[in-house]
C-alpha cells in the first residue's frame, strides 16, 4: 500500500482528518482537487468559526490547517480522483494520470454551488454570472446586481457586495428569509440591499455581457424585466460525488450516507464534511466530522 489513508479532499474536514491522522503516526496523503476550491477558501469572513472573535479570511483560516496538517506529516497532492475501486486488502484512487492505493479512505470532497439552469446561465458565465462574490465583487464597483437566494450564503454574500456595489437586489422563491436572524437584521438594515419576494429567475439577459434578468412571480405568474449588471448565484448546494459511481451508497440528492462515526457501508471508506448526508454544513462542524473520521479510521486500521 502506498498509504495508510488517502483523503479526498482539500477543505476543512480533509485538513483536519490529515492533522488527526499524521498525529496518530498513520502515513497520509490529501488529494486536493485543483478546479473546485473549498467554499471556505472563498468566503471572506468566517465570523461563527470559534477562537476569532472578531472573523476571519475563509483563505487564511484554511493556509493554516494545512500548514498544521503539513507540519505533522500530511502529504499533498494536486489532482482529481475519477473514480475509487477496491484493490485488496484496501483501496486504489485513480486520477487523471495515476493511481494510489490506500488501506483506507477518508471522502472530504464537499459541495459546489448549484446552478439555475436557465437561459443565459452558461453563456454570461464570467461575463456577468457569478457563484462567488469574494472572487468577483469588485468587478461590479458601483454597479446594480441581483443576488439569488434566501439562506446565509446568499445574505452573507449580499452584504460583502455591498462594499462595492450601488445596489444588490435579492431575489428569492419564498415571501421570508431562511438565513439566520443575525444576517437577516443586518441585511434589512442595509440601505443597499433590496428584496424581490416569491420571485424566481427565469433567464438571464443581455449581448456582450448580463444586462438584466427575467424575473417570474410564482404566486401570479407575472413576468418582470430587470435591470442589472450582475447575477450572483447562491441557491443551495450539490455535492462534489459524481466521481463516487456507486463505490459508496448516496442518498437521493448525491449525499454519502454515513453513520455517527463517519463509517460508510464499506469498511475502510469514511465521509465527513459538506459532501455527507447531515443537519448542518458548516466549518465547524466539518471539522468535527473531519476528526472523528480520522480516529475512527485510525481504530479500523489496528483492527
């Protein structure tokens, strides 16, 4: 075996799995994946994240697990696992190039945004159509946008654009918020924000560039033109498990179905973080699955 445990998985449960597994002596490698960072990494303040009262850069919270995991011994690799096949007695990852074998496998592979699937969506992708707005907020420096969402990423994202944007219109399905109280007090009392209730995109417009978007009430029907430079997507997430193929049960939405130990229905393939089937996604939590993944592998191993 190359490893004792290959983890899939850059964010803050793979970090945190590879601190916990290098401490405990078990020879570990983390598969980064170079073309789907870790929402973390795009987050420009992390303000729930214990220890910093005062917030923290998702990026910096990040480059310091994996300079802990580093300095205990994790190894790092660039690439993308295309699939997991068993090799006896462990497990073989197999990216673009190469293959690695493992006694065991931690899957801390997250979750993406999700895309609309409208018209538009694809073309004025990066010309307009965002699902980042710490990547391109200052982009739209004085320009109007639309945010589309409800939850805490689609408030917290509003009012971060806000530091550069004239006007940010959230658009969401339902007539309430589902973002917690906190970010929906700050985002009503923010003179910037605007709100588009029981309202959905319908398709995104423009030449060049987006120039607006057609908006749909759902209790009426009635169609709206809108104005706008920029969409920022925000609504809701899927998980980064495509390249599972049956190696793990999921359930319906593509989430691994694991147990309170992180075990999956294969000995030796554990699953934390944003890519698992659970109550709440966030990085603390992620965290903790990441370690309680990482022992109960460990007691697989000397089993």
């Amino acid at each position: 075996m190359d490893y004792d445990v290959i983890i899939i998985g850059g964010g803050p449960a793979g970090l945190t799995a590879g601190i916990y597994a290098s401490r405990a002596r078990l020879k570990t490698l983390i598969v980064e994946s170079f073309s789907v960072p870790c929402q973390a990494v795009t987050t420009d303040h992390i303000e729930n994240y214990p220890g910093f009262p005062d917030g923290v850069n998702g990026f910096e919270l990040i480059e310091k697990f994996k300079k802990q995991a580093g300095k205990f011994g994790t190894e790092f690799i660039a690439a993308e696992v295309r699939e997991i096949k068993e090799a006896k007695p462990g497990w073989q990852i197999l990216t673009e190039d190469k293959a690695y074998t493992a006694s065991s496998i931690i899957i801390a592979a997250g979750a993406s945004p999700k895309r609309l699937d409208v018209p538009g969506e694809d073309k004025f992708r990066g010309r307009g159509v965002s699902y980042c707005g710490t990547c391109d907020g200052a982009l739209f420096k004085n320009k109007e946008i639309v945010v589309v969402g409800g939850g805490d990423t689609a408030l917290e994202e509003a009012l971060f654009l806000t530091r550069f944007v004239k006007k940010a219109t959230v658009i969401h399905r339902r007539n309430v918020l589902r973002g917690t109280k906190i970010l929906q007090e700050r985002a009503f009392a923010d003179k910037k924000i605007e709100f588009a209730w029981d309202s959905v995109v319908t398709e995104i417009t423009g030449a060049a560039k987006v120039a607006g978007v057609k908006i749909k009430n759902v209790k009426t029907n009635a169609m709206t033109d809108f104005s706008c430079d920029g969409v920022f997507i925000f609504a809701g997430y899927k998980p980064n498990t495509d390249f599972l193929k049956g190696a793990v049960p999921l359930d319906e939405a593509g989430y691994i179905i694991s147990d309170d130990n992180c075990l999956t229905s294969k000995a030796g393939i554990f699953a934390c973080g944003d890519c698992r089937k659970k109550l709440l996604r966030q990085v603390v939590t992620a965290c903790g699955e990441g370690a309680t993944a990482a022992f109960s592998c460990r007691h697989y191993l000397e089993r």
